[in-house]
C-alpha cells in the first residue's frame, strides 16, 4: 500500500474512492479515480463552518489564506 498522503483533502478523496468501490490507482479521465472525487470533497469542507463539532468530537477552526 503506498504511504499515507499528508494532504487531508487526498486522504478524504482516496476514502471516499474506497467506499465506492473503486480502485484508487485506476486511472480515470486521464487522472487516478481518487482525483475525481476532489471537487465534491472540496465542496463539503468548505460547507464546514468555524466551530462546527462534528461527530468524532473533533471542532472545525478554518483558517484565512
């Protein structure tokens, strides 16, 4: 298995791979499928909001580019 990315949102892309189904290295529109989920992780995070808790008991803190 290929070592564990730093970038979260790839993490949540790969997972969101895997619970589809799909391989994550299996090419797709030019791309590996775990690319093809970037947009829709993308979108929910960005649904997240300052101080949100969330199941884990994990707290959202977003930080300003």
């Amino acid at each position: 298995m290929p070592k564990d990315p730093s970038d979260p949102v790839e993490r949540i892309c790969r997972l969101m791979c895997r619970m589809e189904g799909h391989e994550e290295l299996v090419g797709f529109e030019g791309e590996p499928m775990w690319e093809s989920f970037r947009e829709d992780v993308t979108q929910i995070l960005a649904e997240l909001r300052d101080g949100d808790t969330l199941p884990s008991g994990l707290c959202v803190f977003k930080m300003d580019k």
